[in-house]
C-alpha cells in the first residue's frame, strides 16, 4: 500500500537526476520518511540502523548536487500546476522589529 507521504516524495523527487538510480530512490526514501514524520529528528523517524545510515550517507554525499534535487521539486511542482485554472500566490508580509542592538547582532 502507497501512503500519501510516499507518493507525494514519488511525484516530487522521484524523476531527480542524482548519477544514480539508487540515490533518487534514497531521496525519495528520506523525503517520504520526513514528510511522514515532520519537525521530528531523523534518527527518531528511521526504520532501522540502517536506513538511518543510509539517510546520513546520502546527506554527507558529496557527489550529490543540491540543485538538482531543487530542479526535480521545481519541475513537479510546474506539473501539477498546469492542471489547474485558478492559482493564488500568497505572501507573508509579517516583519520584525527588534529595538534592542544586542539582538540585532545576534541576528545578523
């Protein structure tokens, strides 16, 4: 049985260009995982030692390109767009005002 966390992951990351098959399906693994389990750390969501090794090689992988992932997320993110008429972009316009000049440093 697909839960809704796999498919979404499938949709979302499963057409990545990562070098290798076994990387896009570890992403999808980790995005399904994550996406099942939000806010909660890794090593508290993984199945097993070694999908929680799997998790953490994938991410220290350095032969993995960041923005392909993102590219993958862009693509099927347009995909699903195009199937409806009506789409509403909407905007956080909240600000902060910190008035204490320690804060602001801390900040950045």
């Amino acid at each position: 049985m697909i839960n809704e966390h796999t498919h979404w992951a499938k949709q979302q990351f499963g057409k990545s260009d990562l070098g290798d098959p076994r990387r896009t399906a570890r992403l999808v693994k980790l995005a399904s995982t994550l996406a099942n389990e939000p806010g909660k750390p890794l090593v508290n969501i993984t199945q097993s030692p070694a999908d929680m090794e799997g998790a953490y090689r994938f991410i220290r992988n350095e032969n993995i390109d960041a923005t392909a992932i993102a590219e993958s997320g862009f693509k099927a993110t347009v995909e699903q767009a195009k199937s409806h008429n009506l789409l509403l972009a909407l905007e956080d316009t909240t600000t902060l005002v910190y008035k204490h000049s320690s804060i602001r440093d801390d900040l950045g």
